[in-house]
DNA sequence: TATTGTTATACTCTATAACTATA
DNA sequence: TATAGTTATAGAGTATAACAATA
C-alpha cells in the first residue's frame, strides 16, 4: 500500500463541512443545500416507516386522499393527486392485494371504478399515521413549540416562494399547470 | 361525459391543504412533509440549473470536491463523498468530456489516477455556482437576514436529529458508517 | 370521437460483481 | 492477497404509447 496522499485534507478539521475551496460560499450550510439534503433523508426514513405496513409513500399518499375522498372514480383521485393513469393502475393494485382499498362499479358510468377505504383500510391508514408522527417528532426534537411553528412558517414561505401547492407532492405528480 | 362526482371535495376550500379526511393531523404542514416537498422541488431545479453547464448535481458535487482536493486521488475523493467506485468511473468520465477535469497518472502508484481540475474546469464551476446562488436568492425571497439565519440554524438542528454530515449530500452515497 | 382503465414496451438508472493491472 | 480503476450485467423503476370497452 502506498503511504497517504500528501494533497488529502485534515479529517478532523474538514469532515464536518464537506469538501470545500477557500473562496467558495459554504454550500453545506445554505437553504438550498440543507434543504435538497434534508428531503432526501426525510424521505428515504419516511419509506423505511411505511414499509412496515407494506406500503410505499406513494400508497400513502394515495390512500390518505381515498379516504379524504370516499367513494371517487380513480380518474378523480389520479388527476387531483396528478399522477399518471397507468401508475395509479398499480397502486390501486397493490393497496387492493393489501386489503385496504376497493375497486366497485361506478353506477352510472361502466367504463369507471369508485375507491373506498376498507375498515382494515382505516386500521392501516391509522397505524401509517402513527408512524408518520414519529418521524415528526424524531424531526422536530429540541425544537420549542415556537421554533417549530416558525420553521413551518418559514418553510411554507419557501413552498410559496417555488411555487408549490401546499399538500401535494411533486415527486409522484406529472408536470404541468397546478389545478385552478 | 358523466356528471361530477358528488363526492369530490370543492376544489376552492381545499386545493391549499390537499386531500385531507377529518381527525387527520394536516400532513401538509408538517416538518417531515414539508422537508420531503421542498427537498424534492430544489433538487429538480438544481438540476434544471446544473444542466445548463452540462453538469447533473452528482457531478457539481464531485468537480467541488476535485477544487478543495485538488491532485487527490480517484479513490481518496469517492471515498470522501462515499460514491461507489463505479459510479465514480462515470463521473470522472464525463468530467473529463466537458474538459473540466483531468485524470494523471499517480507519481508512485500506476493503479492510481490523481485528478485535476483544468483551468475552464475552474470557470465552469465559477458558473455553476453562480447558478445555485441564484436559486438560494429564490428560495430566500421574502425572509430576513435574520429569518434566514434562524431558519438554517434549525434545519440544522434536523439534520443533526437525523444524524446527518454536515455538507455530505445523502443521495449519491452509500449507506454505512459516517466518517471517524 | 373522446375518455377510463389497463397492458405492453422501451428507457433510464444504478448497484453488484467480475476483471485487469498493479501493489 | 489486497487494492485502484474499469467494465459488464442484471434488476428496479417509470414513463409512453397502444389497446379495449364504453361514453
């Protein structure tokens, strides 16, 4: 083995920040970074949590808005959500396998399926909810009722500032104009 | 067409939370889903940005790594960010197409490859970041000095509740350990 | 003709592991 | 034997568009 690179950085000195130039901003502490960063563990926990109800974030999501929405055709439920008819196909799918979600005849239009929650639908939606709310509070620990409520103002500012509908998660949703 | 469905929620009262079921916590407004909301949205347009220097946000990463690190070894630098080697091997690759980077031979070991940045390499990545300033100004329209400094002192307080690096982007790296 | 739901296909992405050459 | 870099391969995920039934 050849002995250290004698152009390696200091660990000790540089490991918290990340690689970094003189000169440059420290982009491991700008909003931008921090936020792109965060979002990414955020999620990743947030689909380790749901997998142990057998769900994904996505049927989470989808399920969360059959229950807001009872009894909707899955064309409703797609184009509110904007995700794409033929993924909706399997999600409705795999939240059918699970038990929880539905498919029946829409009465007066053949070609369409309404979605309905089954209790154990509730059951699991109940228990994904509690698991959600340990991931907040693994978030939100050391943080006073205040500063929470000031971080989610801030961030709501930021949603605002990209243009972002409050709610709706852009990482399963099509492109396009926002709904009027 | 068939009428509307009667159930669908009217789109003026609820459009801004998203599907939401009564008893609900509103999930729209939460630390966790707001973090997964704005991560996702400023990664895409990160990347919607980096595009326009012919870079992916992977490989902004690296080419600031290759400046702080200068003459490092191939490894030592996949190491750092925690970039599979193979991955790497593509990074490297289309570095050295743009002519940003450039690969040499190791002084004492011939399995080894030191990398460089070229002197365009250098005003590529005056340009790129310049680009992701200009989406940290977005991001930041409407807060205070102050604000913004709150708000990065706690996202930092998230990112340590999670166990995070300071600076080392959780996407393009393997799992395991964090460095000693 | 247009729309709902479905299916099939083609594409991207990437991680794993095999391979070469050196140490 | 172990390591640096590379290459090959296989799997997951997803969007696109074609399709069948119905409006």
């Amino acid at each position: 083995m050849s002995p250290p690179d004698p152009t390696d950085l200091d660990p000790e000195t540089e490991a918290r920040a990340g690689p970094r130039a003189q000169g440059r901003p420290p982009f491991g502490q700008a909003v931008g970074f921090l936020l792109s960063q965060l979002g990414f563990e955020t999620s990743r926990r947030f689909g380790d949590l749901m997998s142990e109800v057998g769900l994904e974030p996505r049927h989470f999501a989808v399920l969360r808005a059959i229950e807001a929405m009872e009894g909707s055709a899955q064309n409703t439920v797609s184009d509110r959500l904007r995700v794409p008819a033929s993924s909706m196909v399997a999600i409705i799918d795999h939240l059918e396998q699970l038990r929880v979600v539905e498919r029946r005849l829409h009465p007066t239009d053949r070609r369409s399926r309404t979605l309905h929650l089954t209790p154990h639908g509730k059951e699991v939606l109940d228990r994904a909810v509690d698991l959600a709310m340990g991931l907040e509070s693994t978030l939100n620990a050391g943080l006073s009722v205040d500063q929470r409520r000031e971080l989610i103002e801030m961030l709501s500012r930021v949603a605002d500032n990209l243009g972002l509908t409050a709610g709706l998660h852009p990482a399963n949703a099509r492109d396009g104009e926002a709904p009027p």
